[in-house]
C-alpha cells in the first residue's frame, strides 16, 4: 500500500499533457494513396537519364559528336565556311587565268614555231624534189647496159650494142638468154635513177616499151624479141 502511493504520487508530481489524455482512435499523420503516374515519374526519370548518357557515350566513341551543331555555333560556321568558299574560288579563279595564260602562250608559241618551220619544210621538199627529178632525168652514159638476144638471130644483140655504142654508151655487153622472155622487146632499168638513162636506151634502139624490173642482172637491160 505505501508504494502503490508513493507511485501514485510520483505521476502526480509531473505537470499532464495530451499524452496523459490520448484520444479514443488512431492519431498520427497518415499519406493518402498517390496515383500511377505520379508513382511512374521516378522510373521514367531513370530510363530517360539512361538513354541520354547512352547516347552521349555512343557519341563520344563515333566521333559523332563533333558534328553537332550548338546554336551558339552556326554564325561561326556558316562564317568560316563563307570564308573558305570564297578563298577557294578565289584560288580556282587565280589558277583558271594562269592557266589561261599558260595555254594562250604555248599556243602561240606553237604557231610561231610551226610558221617559222613551214618555210624551211617547203624548201626542203622542193630541194629534195627538184634533186630527185634531176637525179631521174639525167641520163647516165656509163651505166652498165646488157642486150639481150630473144630473137634467135645470130649476131643480132652485137648489131644492137654496135648503135648503142655509137650513141655514147661505154659499158654495153651483148648476150644470150638464161630466163623467161617477154612477149615483146622492152628495156628494163633497177632503179628510179636509171629511168631516164633506160628510156633514151629504147628511144636510140626503137623500142616503146620501158618498165622497172628489181631482179635483172644490170642496171638496164635490153631484151630484143621479134
């Protein structure tokens, strides 16, 4: 009994509060219920955050990045790129007239040259033309002439060396034939140069028929037929 007061008057000694007093019920701060979207905010922040530093590490391994454009960039962009374009037309432009002026020197240097060389090839070809017909107009007495007999009469070449001989030729050598005969007399000559001297041979002995033969064994040959 004496403790149960001493107890008793141990509470009684501290001032009441609501505490001593609680009221019938739950007391307490309580949430209410939230909805799905508000409870989906968080995990969509999540993926949302993921996918950014996903993407930036993907730029960052490309080099993709490099290309991005910011929009405090462009005006420094575009500048430079203005800037770049018009040195380099400007640099084509300065090559195009230089090479303008390149190509319209080599041309007339090529047109002094070819004028300055078409005097002297002209010369040259009527040199070498007037040298060849005066080589093939000259008639050459002491050529080697052979007369052939495709007669069958006797001593009939030697009568033909005799008339050539007459007309100035020194080197007339009569003889029979070894080969295949024309049909008709002709007076064959190896070379270009031997022409006139062959046609002025078959004008002394009569003959019309004057032709270029490689394979004879003279310079000109006369073959005599009936």
């Amino acid at each position: 009994m004496t403790q149960q007061r001493n107890t008793g008057e141990a509470h009684e000694s501290y001032t009441p509060d609501d505490f001593d007093n609680p009221p019938a019920g739950p007391v307490g701060v309580h949430r209410g219920s939230r909805s799905l979207a508000i409870r989906l905010i968080p995990y969509v922040a999540v993926l949302v955050v993921a996918a950014l530093m996903g993407l930036l590490a993907w730029g960052l391994f490309s080099g993709s990045i490099n290309n991005l454009k910011l929009p405090w960039s462009s005006a420094d962009s575009s500048q430079s790129s203005s800037t770049a374009a018009s040195s380099t037309a400007s640099s084509s432009a300065a090559e195009s007239s230089s090479s303008s002026a390149e190509s319209s020197s080599s041309a007339s240097d090529d047109a002094s040259s070819s004028a300055s060389s078409e005097p002297s090839d002209s010369e040259s070809a009527s040199a070498s033309a007037s040298e060849s017909s005066s080589a093939a107009q000259s008639v050459n007495k002491a050529t080697s002439i052979r007369v052939i007999n495709g007669t069958g009469t006797s001593g009939y070449a030697a009568r033909k060396k005799t008339v050539l001989t007459q007309a100035g030729y020194s080197n007339v050598v009569a003889g029979n034939p070894s080969g295949t005969l024309p049909s008709s007399s002709v007076v064959w000559y190896q070379n270009e140069t031997d022409k006139a001297t062959a046609e002025n041979v078959a004008s002394s002995l009569g003959i019309s028929a004057v032709s270029q033969a490689s394979s004879i064994s003279a310079p000109v040959v006369v073959v005599l037929m009936n």
